[in-house]
C-alpha cells in the first residue's frame, strides 16, 4: 500500500516534471544562484555577527531596509492573488487566462517575502510565542495569521493547478481558494498599513492612507510584474490570445497608478498642514529632506510619472507595457523604502546634547542601510529568481482552457 | 483590594546634570557602554536667551511606564506587559525582536539589549522590588531628583509631592497616561 | 632629649600593640557570631560589602554588591550622612575600575626612551629591589636624601607612600594642594585660624565666587544647595562661565575674570558704612575693624562696577540682603583656587563679609569644619644626617617668582619667596622652577604616589624638561597615567575595591569617618601602597649604605616600633588602633563602613568660653596681625590685574561631574558622557573670528599650544575661553582619550600665587584661530 502510493506519488511529480527549453530562464537561474550565494553569505554574516552589529538600523529608525522588501515582497505577492482572484473567482477571463503563473508566482514572491521577514527579525524561532501566547490586539499577530494563511492558500491553488484530471468540483475549490487568497491578501495588505497605522508614536501612518495606498501599489505592482514576467517568458512575442490579457493588466496598472497619484495628492497635501507635527516632519523629510532623492526620482518619476507615460503611450505595445512595469518594480523600491523610513526620521526625543539621540541640523534622526542588509534583500531576488524561472524552466506553467 | 501603583515624581529643577543616575543605572541592569544601549537619559535643554540673559535645564527622564501602552499593545506575543504595580515590564524569552514596540513608544524609551537579544527597557528595577529597595536611579542621585512610590497611597512621599505640586507629564497629546511626574 | 625620645617611642609602641590585641578578641567574637569569616572568602553567592570611594576626594561610602566574587554595583551607604547617601556617577563607574582593560596589572620596567611606550613586566619583588638600589644610589651619590622628591596625590593611601618618604628621609614631599586650594585654606586662615566650611543647608543667602558645586561636586554641599536648600535661600553666582551652577542661581553675575575682590572689597564698603554690621559680634570676636573701615573707604560699589562689571547697585543688594539674612549667609570658600596671582588677598576680602555680619559657627554660616577623634600612631622615623631642607624653602631669595606685569607684581606679594608655605605640601611651580636649575642642590629622582603632574600642572612643557633631568622616575598608580608614561618604573597599585585603607577623618560640619575593606580579592594580584611601602622598606634595609647616617640604636627602634609592628603586621591592625577610642569600633568599621559620634551638624564649637582662635591675636583678624611681618599687606589690597588685548582671551579653567582630573576619563562608562572636551567660545567672539560650532580651532598661549573643536556658546564671557581638564592625553596607555580634546597643562603658564604657594591658574591669555 505504502510502495503504491510512493510510486503513485513519484509518478504524480514525475508527470509534473517538463524540460521548456524555449523559455530564456537559465540566465535568471544562474543570476538566482548568484544571488542566492552572496546573499547566502551575507545570511550567514548576519547570524555570526548578530542582527545589532549587521544591520543599519538604530534605536531611533528601528526599522529599516528589511521591512521595507519585506513589504516590497509581499505586497506584490497579494497584488497579485488579488488578480488572480479576479480571475478565478470574479471570472475575469483575461486573468483566468495566466491563473498557473498567477498562482505560482504569487507564492514564490511571498516566499521571497518571508526571507526577508525571518532575516529581520531578530528571534525568528520564538515566533512559536505567537502561538503559545498570541496578543490579539497586536497588528504583528494578524499580519503573521494573514500571510500564514495567505501561503496555505496558495499551496492549496498550486495543488488543485497541477492536479491531473481536473474535475468541475476542482474548478470550483479553486473558485473558492482564488477568492479566499483575494480577500485575505486584502486583509493581509491592508493589515500591514495597521501594524505602522497602530504605533501610537508615529504620527506618518495614522490613518486609512497607508491601508488603502499599499493595496493599490499591490495590486499595481501585481500587474507590473505578471506583465513583465510574460514578456520574459515568450521572449517578447507574446501568444495572440494572450495579448488581451497583458494590455489589460496594462490598463490595471495605469489605473492603479492613477488611485495611486490620487493618494499621494491628499497626503502630502494634508500632511503639510500638520506642522509642527511629527506627520510634517515626515513629509518634509520626503519633499526637501533626507529622502527627497527618493522621494522625486524613486517614488515619483520611477513608480509614477514613467510608468504612465509609457502606459498611457503604449497603444497595446507590450514592450512598453512591460518597460512601464520594469521601471514601476524599481521605483516601488523606493516607495517601501520611503514609506518604511519616513514616518521613523522624526525623532521622538529631540537630538539634544545627552539625549543619546543623534539627528541632522533639520532635526531628523539618520538611517542608512549597511551592505549586509543590502545583500539580505539581493538574497529575497536570489530566492524569487531562482525559484520562480526554475518553475517555468521544468513546470509547465501554461494554463490550459477551463471550458 | 488596595493594589500599588508604583511611579516617580520628578523635580527637574534640582538636576545636576551629573549623569550619576544613567551610570548607576547601567550597572545596575548589566548594560554595556555603547550609544544605543541605554535605559534612561538626562537631557540638557535648549538654552534659552543670550549672554548674559540665559537660562538652562535639564530633564532627566526613562520609560514613563504608561498606563496606557503604546508599546504592550503592539506586541504579537505579549512580552511586554504589566506587573500588578503598573510597571511595563518585558519577558525577554518571549521576545521575537520585531521591533513593533520601540517604533510605537513615543519616548524612545526601549533599545535593543544584544546580550539577552532582546528588547529592554527601565523596569523601575524590578528585581529591587522584594527587598524593597528604591530603583538603582533613584538611590544613587545626589539631589533626590526623583521620588518614587506607591502613587495609590496617599502616604507615601511621591503621592504627597504629586498633591503638593502642579506637574506635567511628557507628550501628553498621545495619550499614555504616564506614571512619571515632573513638578512644574 | 634622645632618651625621653626612646622613651616615648618604646610607650607608644606598646600601646599600639596592646589596643591591636584588645580589637582582635572582639572582632575574633563578632566574625564568629555573624560568619562575615565565611564570605570573605567564598566567592560563590552574593554580599554586600562596606567601603568608601576613591573616584575623587569626597570618600563616599558605599556597599559594594559583590556577586561571585565580582562587583556587579556600588550602592550608595545610606549611613554615610556626609554624602546624604548618594553617588554620583564616577561613584558609580568606579565599579569599572579593577575590570577596566588599560588598568596596570604588573610592575613594568622601562624598555627603551622614556615615553617610548616600551615596557619589560618584572615582578614586584624586582620592583622593590630595584627602588632600593635607586634611592641608596641617590643617596651615596648627592649625599642628600631630599635629593629624591616624593610627588603624592591625596587619598586615604597617601599616608602609606609618607611612610616611604619619611623613612628614607627626604624633605621633599610635594602633595598637591599648591595645585589646588592651598591660597583659599591660607585666605580664610588668616582671618579666622581655620579654614572653614560654609552651611548650604541652613543658609538664607549665599554668595558664590567663582565655586561650581552643581558640577564640581563636594560632599555635602552639591547635595545641600539643591536637595537641603531652605525655602527661600538665594543663591547668587559670580563666574565668567555660565555654569550649572549659575544655572541653578538666583543672580548670575558674569564677573569680570580678577575683579573679585573689588565685588567683595565694596560689599564691605556696604557694610561697614550703612552700618549694617553686627556690632556686638565685631566688637567682641574680631580684631582691627578700625583699620578695615579706613582702608575700604576707597572701595565704593560705584568704583567696583567700573572694575568688575557688575552694577554697583547690585553689588549693595547684596551687601544689604548678606546682613538682612546673617547670620545665615555665607560667602562660600570654595575649594579649587588656584586663579590668580593674589588669590590669597582676595579670599581674605571673602572670609571678612562673614565676619562682619557675625555669620560664625552657626546654622546657615561660616562653621569650623570638626573631627572624628581616631588614634594615630606616633611614629618616630630616624634621623639621618645627609638630609638639607626642603628645596622650595631653600631656594628662597634665588630667583624671582614667577608673576604677571602688572600692579599686583609691585606691591603686597612677596617677590623671591612663598610666604607661607606648606612645610608637608611645598609650593608645585616653585619646587619645579628649583629643580630645573639645580640650585640650591640638585634634585635627580622621583618617587610617584598617582600624582599624575604631567596633565595636572601648568606648562607642560616645563615639567617634562624636569623630568628629563632625572636619574630615575618611579611611578606608582592604577592606570598608565601622562606622568607614568615617561616614568623609567611603574608599579601599579590595587584598586580601591581591592585593598584595604586606613580609617580616615572627614572632617565638617558633619563629621563622618571612613575607611576601606577589600571588596574584591585584587584582580591582577596587585598590593596596596601600604604593602608596597613594606615591600621598598624591606629591600632598603637589605642595604647598609642605606642606614650609616643614622643612629643605630634609633634604627633599631625603628625597625621594631615602625617596621615590624606596623608594615609587617596586617593593616587591619593599624585601623583597629585607630578605631580602639570606639565601642566595637572594627566591627562597626566593618558592617557600617563609617563611625561617628553624631549625624547631627555639630555648631558653636568656637562659643566655648576661653576659645582662642588660631590667628595671632586669638581673635578673628579682620586686620592681619602678622602678615606685615613679612611684608604683606594687613588688609586685602585691590591692585588691578593686566587684562587680555585684542585678539586675546583669558583661558579659564573649570570642572565638571563626569570626571575627576585627568584620573578618570579612561574609564568607559563616564567616556561615554564625555568623549573629548571643547572649546566654549561665547557666539559674538566666534562670528568675528568666522568660527562656527564643531570647528577645529588651535588655542595658542606663550608656552604651547593644542587643536579642540570649537562649542559656540552664549555661556561664557566674550574675554573668555575655556575648555574642560583632563583630555589631550599624552599616555598612549590610556587610550580612550589619547590626543582627543585638548591639555590644560600644554597650555597654561605657570604663574603663581607667592602668599600659599599655590599655582595661578587663570592667568594665561591665549589667542584663538581656526584650524
């Protein structure tokens, strides 16, 4: 009994295994590989040397680099599952269409996701404390119960996308999964606006913004990267009945660009009539402070203003769409990066002599990421790179028609 | 049932500035030199005016160990929390170094502890507290600066300065509620 | 006279050895009964142990929290009542001390140049031997013991390391009041016979000339002025230099750096001519206020605010407030004087205000400091014939002294000698001054006790130039101070937590005595000076060269009275006789830490019928009557002091509570308060000179100069600069501060106060320029 199923198992696995020689993934394996191995180091570096001495961070930005491709990863992980969800569950056929890959790499980022969490914080096996002796009130337990359930879903929709013999009940399982993995990725999403929402200190995340601006990027970002991967995928040259399906993750995109534009309007603008508060401070360390760079090239003209040019122009070229959601996933960068930072260079003591708190002439505190937590980011791509073209080099990733 | 409510009234005015009460506290609590690590602070004021009309102060300060706590309530596995006096305390074995509780603490009041690998903070020094014995800053400070007490019992000497003096508390805007006093 | 000599020695003796007897039944019984014996020597589990501070001169007690055989915390004493129970943080960071990583832990021998930082460990046994060799050396060669000087710091060891230099024979000791508060203690003396404190508890109005106690902390009165101070006291600063504690003040008056005494000279005036005086208390206590009143005639507040810049009509605010409150005001003596050339004259001015008012030994004034009566034993050390006096004293009439030009140079101070001077102190910049010109005789080896002169004394330069010219520098401390660094042998000491001291008295108006017990076994296996001084004496008297000056006979008692009875018993023995006038005194020393006969402050000590104060007169001398023996003035005369021209400044010094000296800035936990020192230069003077905050800037005087970043500051008088003490290190053996901030010593000339002996600190103008 045990040897048929063992046998039944391997056979079930072997039939998964494909050698899609067309797809361009080796150079990304490799670059994955590469990765992988600094990153690897820089893992290792980080374990000898203990969190304190690796990392940027201080005690006044506690948070730094890692929480910020933490949320850079995940997001863009349940952006995607919110398109997927489209899909299965809303019978979005353009989506339905790339539901294989959806699934797939949506859990491959939110794995890539996780290294970056585990490597952030500093105790990652007492996180068994979380479970012994949750706190409800605390957004960190939620954001650990969401994503945790988020991945068992996803597990699940890869299970019910690579079993052979798919019957009508599957179809509607996976309905149902695309669903859930939709909604709990909102409710991951919007909860980690929450866990920076709740900190009474920070005056930054107060409020729905934060919420509601990362699940737009999410989604946004979402239909930036599945464009982006197609366009690798099929080296340019897309299948004809795939295009429909790539333009209008193109006009998701815009639009969420659009919502996007639209948040920022009102944040900014609302923040600078909070001076002298800590939310001014915060947007003028953006505006005209210590993260203006960011702010201007990254956030604005990379994740904004190129992007919809390039959308807006595009005219159904997916080479530009797809050059609108290479540049969208960099600029995102520094709008995780900003959002991360920004709300913690208000100091909450003011860097007097004896204070112990160090700040700039503008009274802002400092942070700057130290190579190891650079290299523990590049370890999150190594992850992803690996993972997700090794999935489309011996997985078939092409989703066959439900009907 | 009379419980204790344990805090400290602050009269800045007769600080030294002479760092007695930072020191005695590091050794008190094991904390190693280094910029980040430390419990409580004395900060020296802006001066205000010009020569010669100036005026200097100094406030000396620590977790104000609120009732209500920004920090506990972020903590996904309850390893910060309070003891039946009121004092936040933390529960190192339970702390996974996420970090959530010094961003929401809007004193700056908590560090990251790479000895025990964990988040500290000022406990009051609970550990005094069978012998009775006063927090290591409050023994050693050469102009008694603060008073700490039982803030339920009337007769002890904290609560008679809170009912002599007018005090403040710091950012009260955020709405802590803490259990550290300063005499106007 | 020999005989009775012996005599005594042979009384004294025997009771030494009998009360030491007596002490060992009881305390035999009370280790028995309270098995102290046991954690003594366990060093598993925890105690608390009762000892005393040696992080400065105040001697707290504290109880050291000793887990495992480590110290984890120095907890304040709550009986130490002086303190009012508390330490500060060098009382804290103490704990730091025998742990600390550039603490010396063996005797090193020089290896190399002198300050070449090479060192070859020898053991303690060598270093003994070699100290031996040295001073017979000395003494064959100059014939003249006082040949070797003996440089000690003050502490409860320093008594020890006088042993050493008492029993080779040497004249030259030089402790470090000169350097300190030898012209305040010759001030105040010279009006009322002591040298006296001031009553912050119970003051209603206190004056404070230049003394920081917010930040140079002295027991009790930093904790009075704040933690003690009497509802509706006023407190009033003069200071060129906003400091914490004319933060803390009613009035801060930015004085006019060496105008003080016109400030106190007019407040007589005040006094005297509104006749607000006491005039019962004048009449009865003091002498020569005749003379006083004709001499301050002169001195109106209106002549002062042109001389001090502090308006006249302030100045008679506080005349008329100082009487309103007497006798609860006090002018207070402060401690570090060593400002001006006529510092002297000028607490002199100080300690008349008092007595005018009638401010004397009373809650709230001037009080007598009083004593903890301990037993000492006489110890009568041999009589050598190779010995000349003390080379500051021999050098009189030499040369001339070493004073600005200016009015104060050509009248009212002596010019070729120090008038009073410290027969065991010496006077620092007079002595120095002699040896480098070797006149009278030659002075060619130093014996050390942790007075590190290098950063301590003014011109630095100077002092290493001295001691270059020696044949042997030996140096004992804890850690690699600037003057061990160029010392040829360095032999460390225990910590303070590591030893055991002798019981000493604190006296004030609250009398305390404390001692110190071992809290810790010695780290590093180090000794006490007391065991070190054992170790050198044993070794000299290995050579006979060492004794043929002497009387064999009285050597002989000496060995017997002296060697054997007190260095090679225990010192426990010797606090045990110093504690034997007290009921189960050791066993109270022991768990108690101190021993008193009263916490309350003790007052009135002079009321006593037929009280004679220590002046001439046996009165309180308003007029001096024997300072115009020798040519000094008899009432304080204002003569006024050169000031800086443009372009110049006055460097001023000061202090602050993280540090003592240049002893502790090596430690890490005040360190890290402090990291380097910087430059106070008050704002307009630095937009002038385009010197922004944090920059370089080079501070240059006649004899040196040092680079220390700027800290542009509404805190100070534009004529000034300061910067703190104890940074700018030369020791790379302390190497937390090696060449960061900036040296006082480099920098400041040596000029000298001729009345006490003491140095004149704040004399020195510098020019300031970026970097």
């Amino acid at each position: 009994m045990a040897a048929h199923t063992e046998n039944h198992g391997k056979s079930f696995l072997k039939s998964l295994i494909v050698n899609n020689k067309d797809i361009p993934a080796m150079p990304f394996i490799i670059l994955g590989l590469i990765l992988c191995a600094v990153g690897g180091f820089a893992v290792i570096s980080v374990f000898v040397k203990g969190h304190h001495e690796a990392y940027g961070v201080t005690r006044q930005v506690p948070w730094g680099l890692l929480i910020s491709s933490y949320a850079y990863f995940v997001i863009i992980s349940t952006g995607i599952a919110f398109i997927g969800g489209l899909g299965h569950a809303f019978g979005y056929e353009k989506y339905a269409k790339i539901s294989k890959r959806i699934v797939v790499l949506a859990t491959i980022v939110l794995l890539a996701g996780f290294t970056q969490i585990l490597m952030e914080i500093g105790n990652p096996l007492r996180m068994v404390y979380m479970m012994i002796s949750p706190n409800f009130k605390a957004p960190i337990f939620w954001m650990g119960m969401f994503y945790g359930i988020e991945l068992v879903i996803l597990a699940f929709e890869l299970y019910l996308i690579f079993k052979p013999n798919q019957t009508e009940a599957d179809h509607k399982l996976a309905a149902v999964a695309g669903f859930l993995a939709l909604l709990v990725g909102v409710l991951a999403t919007s909860n980690l606006g929450y866990v920076f929402g709740s900190l009474n200190a920070r005056e930054w995340y107060h409020g729905i913004y934060f919420s509601t601006f990362l699940v737009v990027s999410g989604v946004t970002a979402g239909a930036a990267l599945l464009i982006l991967v197609h366009t690798i995928v099929y080296k340019g040259s897309l299948p004809a009945e795939l295009k429909p399906s790539m333009v209008s993750l193109g006009k998701l995109m815009g639009g969420g660009i659009g919502v996007m534009m639209f948040l920022y309007l009102w944040k900014m603008l609302s923040s600078i009539f909070t001076e002298p508060g800590d939310a001014y401070m915060s947007v003028m360390s953006l505006i005209n402070g210590p993260l203006s760079f960011n702010f201007w090239i990254g956030e604005m003209l990379l994740a904004v203003i190129l992007p919809l040019a390039l959308i807006v122009t595009a005219k159904g070229s997916i080479k530009k769409l797809s050059m609108a959601g290479f540049i969208f996933l960099i600029g995102l960068f520094f709008t995780r990066f900003d959002f991360v930072v920004a709300g913690q260079l208000p100091p909450m003591r003011k860097g007097l002599a004896g204070s112990g708190v160090i700040t700039d002439v503008a009274g802002f505190a400092f942070y700057s990421p130290s190579m190891l937590e650079w290299l523990v980011y590049m370890f999150g791509f190594g992850v992803f790179f690996l993972l997700y073209f090794s999935a489309e080099k011996f997985l078939n990733l092409e989703t066959e028609s439900h009907h | 049932m009379a419980t204790k409510k344990f805090g400290i009234v602050l009269d800045a005015k007769k600080c030294l500035n002479c760092k007695a009460c930072t020191v005695a506290c590091k050794f008190e609590n094991t904390i190693h030199p280094g910029e980040d690590d430390y419990r409580i602070w004395v900060t020296e004021l802006e001066l205000k005016g010009t020569y010669p009309n100036i005026s200097q102060e100094y406030q000396p300060s620590q977790c104000q160990h609120c009732e209500n706590t920004p920090c506990a309530s972020v903590c996904p596995t309850k390893a910060t929390y309070k003891s039946p006096e009121g004092v936040v305390l933390i529960d190192y074995d339970k702390c996974i170094l996420c970090k959530a509780c010094m961003t929401a603490c809007p004193y700056d009041a908590r560090y990251e502890n790479v000895h025990l690998h964990a988040i500290d903070k000022c406990t009051f020094c609970y550990q005094r507290q069978p012998e009775g014995r006063e927090p290591a800053c409050v023994e050693t400070c050469p102009t008694r600066v603060r008073v700490f007490g039982d803030l339920n019992d009337p007769e002890s000497e904290a609560s008679k300065l809170l009912a002599r003096n007018h005090t403040y508390q710091l950012k009260p805007e955020r709405n802590t509620r803490p259990r550290l006093h300063y005499i106007k | 006279m020999k005989l009775s000599r012996r005599k005594f020695l042979a009384a004294s003796g025997g009771a030494f050895a009998a009360a030491v007897a007596a002490a060992n039944l009881t305390s035999l019984k009370a280790v028995a009964e309270s098995g102290h014996g046991d954690a003594q020597t366990g060093e598993k589990g925890e105690k608390h142990i009762a000892s005393s501070c040696e992080m400065c001169v105040n001697k707290c007690g504290f109880y050291a929290h000793v887990v495992n055989g480590r110290i984890k915390k120095l907890n304040p004493n709550p009986r130490f009542f002086k303190s009012r129970a508390m330490l500060c943080a060098r009382g804290n960071a103490g704990a730091e001390e025998p742990y600390n990583p550039e603490r010396l832990k063996t005797p090193l021998v020089r290896d190399g140049e002198r300050g070449s930082n090479k060192w070859r460990k020898i053991s303690y046994e060598e270093a003994f031997q070699i100290v031996a060799q040295k001073l017979a050396e000395a003494k064959t060669k100059y014939e003249n013991r006082s040949s070797v000087a003996f440089f000690s710091s003050e502490g409860l060891q320093e008594g020890s390391f006088q042993m050493l230099a008492q029993t080779y024979g040497s004249l030259n000791t030089v402790r470090h009041p000169s350097l300190c508060l030898s012209s305040t203690i010759q001030g105040w003396s010279s009006v009322y016979g002591v040298y006296p404190d001031a009553d912050l508890a119970n003051a209603m109005f206190v004056v404070m000339p230049g003394a920081n106690r917010a930040e140079a902390l002295v027991t009790p009165d930093s904790m009075d002025f704040l933690r003690y101070r009497p509802k509706g006291q006023q407190l009033v600063v003069l200071d060129p230099r906003f400091t914490n504690t004319a933060a803390k003040a009613d009035k801060w008056y930015p004085v006019k750096p060496a105008t003080d005494m016109a400030f106190m000279l007019a407040m007589i005036n005040v006094i005297i001519n509104e006749e607000l005086y006491n005039k019962d208390f004048v009449a009865n206590m003091t002498e020569g206020f005749d003379e006083l009143k004709a001499h301050v005639q002169q001195y109106t507040p209106e002549w002062a605010e042109k001389e001090c810049e502090i308006p006249a009509d302030e100045i008679k605010w506080c005349a008329r407030e100082f009487a309103k409150y007497a006798p609860r005001s006090v002018i207070y003596p402060g401690r570090r004087t060593s400002w001006y050339v006529d510092d002297v004259a000028f607490r002199r001015a100080c300690a008349i205000i008092p007595a005018l008012c009638g401010c004397w030994d009373v809650p709230g004034g001037i009080v007598p400091k009083s004593g903890v009566p301990l037993k000492n034993p006489d110890i009568m050390y041999p009589f050598y014939d190779m010995v000349e006096e003390r080379l500051d004293v021999e050098s009189f009439g030499e040369f001339d002294n070493n004073l600005p030009d200016d009015a104060r140079k050509e009248a009212g101070l002596p010019t070729d000698s120090v008038a009073y001077l410290g027969e065991k102190d010496g006077s620092w910049i007079r002595f120095r001054e002699a040896v480098l010109r070797g006149e009278p005789y030659p002075v060619k080896m130093m014996m050390v006790y942790k007075q590190n002169f290098v950063e301590a004394a003014p011109n630095r330069a100077k002092t290493l130039k001295m001691m270059e010219m020696m044949d042997f520098i030996c140096m004992i401390d804890i850690q690699m101070s600037d003057t061990a660094f160029y010392a040829d042998l360095v032999i460390p000491e225990s910590t303070y937590l590591e030893r055991w001291d002798v019981v000493h008295s604190l006296a004030g108006i609250w009398p305390i005595a404390t001692f110190r017990q071992a809290c810790i076994e010695p780290v590093y296996q180090t000794k006490s000076m007391f065991e070190i001084t054992g170790g050198i004496v044993d070794e000299m008297l290995k050579i006979p060269e060492l004794w043929d000056d002497t009387d064999e006979e009285e050597l002989e008692y000496f060995k017997e009275d002296f060697v054997e009875a007190i260095l090679h018993a225990p010192i426990q023995d010797y606090i045990k006789y110093q504690v034997s006038g007290f009921e189960n005194g050791y066993e109270k020393l022991l768990k108690d830490g101190v021993i008193y006969k009263t916490d309350q402050g003790v007052y009135g000590q002079s009321a006593k019928p037929g009280y004679r104060f220590k002046t001439r007169s046996g009165k309180i001398e308003l007029t001096n009557v024997k300072y115009p023996d020798k040519g000094l003035d008899a009432l304080p005369v204002y003569r006024r002091a050169r000031q800086p021209k443009d372009g110049q400044f006055r460097f001023i010094l000061g202090r602050h509570g993280w540090n003592t000296h240049t002893g502790t800035q090596n430690n890490e936990f005040l360190w890290e308060i402090q990291k380097e020192n910087t430059l106070w230069i008050n704002s307009k003077e630095a937009l002038k000179l385009g010197i922004k905050n944090g920059d370089r800037v080079v501070v240059k005087s006649s004899v040196g100069e040092q680079t220390v970043k700027a800290e542009v500051t509404e805190k100070i008088r534009p004529d000034c600069v300061f910067y703190a003490h104890g940074f700018g290190r030369v020791s790379k053996g302390m190497s937390l501060v090696y060449q960061k901030g900036a040296s006082q010593a480099a920098i400041l000339e040596d000029y000298i106060e001729p009345i006490s002996g003491n140095a004149a600190m704040h004399e020195t103008f510098v020019t300031v320029s970026k970097a």
